[in-house]
C-alpha cells in the first residue's frame, strides 16, 4: 500500500506541497482536506474584487478543484474539516459539510491553515454590517453589502495593507471613509518615511486618516452607526476590520505541536515541526528571517507558495529546504506604488545585535528628460559594522514595485551596501536614470 501524504488547508501553501509531493511521487496518495469550497484561490485580488475590477470570485482562482482532481490525481476534498490530531496513532479526524465524521491516517502530514482575521479587543464586534477580510465568502459578503449601496460612511480599523487596499476599493465606490490606526503612522513596517507619503497619497483621495486614534467600541443598536475612538465618535455605516492576522494555530495546538515566539507553528529549515512527521506551512508557521536568523512570522503569499512547495518536494523525497525570507511587500494605495523589504526598525535592528545606519534619498522613475517620469524616494539601511544592507523601503508613483527586489535579493544573499552599489543593473531613459535610484541610495549610505 502507498504512503499517504496528508494536506489540511488547500490554497496556497497546501496546493503547493500537494502538487509538489505527487509530482515527485506520483506512486504516493496525496489527500487534500479543505473545509471551505475554495481551493488555490487568490486573496490577495479580494480588493479588487470588492471595488468591481474583477467580476467574479471564480477569477481569482488559480488552478479549479477538478484539475487537481482529474489531472493531478490528487484527492481533494472540500468542504472537510480536519478537527483534531492523533499524533500517537498518525491519524487525523475530519468533520463534513453533511455532518459525518470520520478518520484518516498519515504518513506524513502537513498544516496549512493559514491566517483568520485578528480580532482587536473592542466591543461591537458582532453587530451586523461589520466584515473581516480573509476568507473568499467574505469577500463575496462584503461585495455584495457594499453593492446595495446602503453605505455612505465606512470606517476601517487598521493601516496595514489590506486596510490601505480597501480604502482605495470603498473610495472607487464613492463610499466616504475613515481609515482609523492605534500608530503614529500607517503601515509600520514600511518606515515613517514612505508611511508619510501614503497618508498624503489617502487624504488626496479623500480618506478621512486618523493615526494615533484607539477604537474602543462600534456603537450601534443591532446595526452600526458610529466608531467610538480615544478622540470622539465617527458616525459611519459600516465597518472593515483589518486589525492584522492571527495564524490558524488551534489544530497544531491542540495535538501538542509546538508554537514559536511569535505565537505561529515553530518549523525547522524543511518546514517540519516537533513532531518528524508533520509539518506546517504557509500563514501559519514561522519561517527564519534572513537578517536576523530568528524565527519570524510574515504572512504573505510568496512564503506561503514556496514553504509549500519545498515541504512538498521533501516529501516526494527530495529533501528541500523552506530558505529564509526578507518579508518583502509591496502595495498600491491610489497612485502610489509603495514596497518595503528586510528590517528597517531601528530598536529591532539594535536588538539583534546590529548597528543601524540608514539614508533617504529621492531620485527619479525616468531620465530626467524623459517625458512622464516621477520622484521615487528609497530609504536603504545597512549596518555600520558589517556593510550588510538590512531593510529598504520606497515610495513612488512608478517604478517601485519591481525596485524593491534587488534589495530583497542583496538581503538573503548578504550582501553589503558596497556590494549593491556596484551591482550591474539595466538602464534605458524610460525605465530610470543611468544610476538607478537603488544604486544612488547604496551610494549615498556607502
Ligand atoms: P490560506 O490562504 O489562509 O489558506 C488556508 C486554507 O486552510 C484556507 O482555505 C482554510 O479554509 C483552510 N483551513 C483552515 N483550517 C482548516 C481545517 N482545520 N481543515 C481544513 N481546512 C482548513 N499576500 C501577498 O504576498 N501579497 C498581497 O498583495 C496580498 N494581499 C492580500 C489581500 C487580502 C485581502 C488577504 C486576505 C490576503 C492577502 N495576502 C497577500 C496574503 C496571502 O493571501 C496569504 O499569505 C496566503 O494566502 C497564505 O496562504 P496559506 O495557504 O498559508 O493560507
């Protein structure tokens, strides 16, 4: 009898390693259980999706259910819910939609739960017209409430990117919004500079940007009608909370996996756990950071893919490590392009032993007689003693978002700040200047 590689969560980080494992191994069963209806689906478009860019959930989803069933060969099974693990007998109970219960055994297993949206601690939480952002119904819920046109005021708890998403999304709408964030500024770990910019970026747009503001409470009698702040009341319609993710731990949890300091599954270099035959993925593990060396949570869609895919190759026998990641980002808030790679905290950096230095310079998206181009603002930190480059983060209206790499890549690669100085990257008059804004700032530091 062949061995079971067994998937809880289907999307990314679970369809990877499924599809991995049974191209290494066809011979090997690879079971998929995942309790929703949506497999290989792309979150990430769900702004889009709500703002009316993109018609239909179905388009955001990569590879259907029946290609993995039918071509890949893989037992996928929506709608089933893996409930509890018997790590003693290397079996795992499962829940259905119709409500029947059963048990399948592993050989080896992975967790790929992902992330559910994080609950901040104000009340109100459950009054209807109050959404979350993480699942594709969700989505589906959020789009078609917004679509009755019922809302004239939303309120958006939280400045990360999906809130920053989302605003541009409701203002596409003509929906008046408030973007409230508990921090001086909104998206953290992009820098205050770059930060700065997108607050302009919002308020040009006409987002209502309220930084340094706690939510308390949403008020309403049933239904919403007020944000209720540390600095007064704002009436609104509705609210999207997008306080941040929580990774789906309670399975692991439960079955005495262990977690990590960031409260996610604590893996080693081939994504395994404490137990030797499971392993854990995506959203809700940690992976290594690649300045520090430590154990990091950064759930994004690129770790969650290629944690995936590595668990799925070590599997199908090729033992393949997870790598380390830079947590590199980007976003589009209205015009801007805005990317962030590494650490650029300097309390952090000093922290983990290094000492920080950083510059900001502005430098143009085009030659600068080029028609069309635009400022692009890099602020590039590296450590004094080392050289190494540590974290970047820029802002622009073009250009940005593919700039941010060589940065990502000169991180998990360790190099120095000299070392991209140097680099020989591509230049033509309307993609850059002939020193291209990323080597101007390695310059500059040097
Ligand atoms: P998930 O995608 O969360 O999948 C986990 C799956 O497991 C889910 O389908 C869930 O139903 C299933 N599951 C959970 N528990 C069980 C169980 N007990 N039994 C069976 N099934 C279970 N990332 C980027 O890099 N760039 C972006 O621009 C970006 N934009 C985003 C925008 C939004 C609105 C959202 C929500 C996310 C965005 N992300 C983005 C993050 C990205 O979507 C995630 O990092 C990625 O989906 C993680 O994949 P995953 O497989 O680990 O987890």
């Amino acid at each position: 009898m062949s061995e079971t590689f067994l998937v809880v969560g289907g999307d990314a980080a679970g369809m990877s390693a499924a599809s991995k494992a049974k191209r290494e191994a066809p011979d090997r069963d690879v079971v998929v259980l995942e309790r929703s209806e949506w497999v290989s689906y792309g979150a990430c478009g769900l702004p889009y999706y709500v703002k009316g860019e993109i018609d239909s959930l179905e388009d955001l989803v990569a590879i259907p259910a029946d290609r993995f069933r039918e071509e890949r060969d893989i037992d996928l099974r929506t709608g089933h819910e893996a409930t509890a693990i018997d790590r003693e007998d290397s079996a795992v109970t499962v829940g259905t939609d119709d409500g029947e219960e059963y048990t399948i055994d592993y050989d080896e297993l992975l967790i790929a739960t992902g992330a559910g949206a994080l609950e901040p601690p104000i009340d109100g939480l459950d009054a209807t017209d109050v959404f979350t952002l993480q699942e594709m119904d969700a989505g589906r819920q959020l789009k078609e409430a917004v679509e009755t046109g019922e809302y004239d005021r939303i309120g958006i708890i939280g400045g990360g990117y999906i809130g920053i998403e989302m605003a541009e999304a409701f203002r596409g709408r003509d929906i008046d919004v408030t973007l409230f964030e508990m921090r001086q500024h909104v998206l953290p770990p992009f820098g205050t500079s770059s930060a700065e910019t997108v607050e302009d970026e919002l308020e040009d747009n006409g987002v209502d940007v309220r930084t340094g503001t706690r939510v308390e409470a949403i008020d309403g009698d049933g239904s919403v009608e007020a944000v209720r702040t540390d600095s007064g009341d704002v009436p609104v319609d509705a609210v999207l909370v997008a306080a941040g993710v929580d990774p789906n731990v309670e399975l692991a949890e439960e079955a005495g996996i262990d977690l990590g300091p960031t409260g996610a599954i604590a893996t080693d270099e081939y994504g395994r756990t404490n137990e030797e035959a499971i392993y854990a993925a995506g959203d809700c593990a940690e992976m290594t950071h690649a300045v520090t060396g430590e154990p990091a949570h950064v759930p994004l869609a690129l770790t969650a893919n290629r944690a995936g895919r590595a668990v799925g190759a070590t599997v199908g026998g090729d033992p393949t490590p997870v790598g380390d990641i830079a947590g590199t980002a980007v976003l589009k808030a209205f015009d801007r392009e805005v990317a962030r790679t590494g650490i650029l905290d300097a309390e952090e950096l000093r922290a983990a032993g290094f000492d920080p230095v950083s510059v900001t310079i502005t430098s143009a998206s085009r030659a600068h007689y080029y028609p069309g181009g635009s400022e692009i603002e890099i602020t590039l930190v590296g450590d004094a003693d080392s050289g190494r480059v540590l974290g970047a983060s820029m802002v622009g209206r073009e250009g940005v978002a593919k700039r941010i790499d060589p940065i990502a890549t000169a991180i998990q690669s360790a190099l120095t700040v000299e070392d991209v100085e140097y680099l020989d990257l591509s230049y033509a008059p309307p993609f850059g200047p002939t020193w291209d804004p990323v080597l101007t700032a390695a310059k500059v530091l040097n």
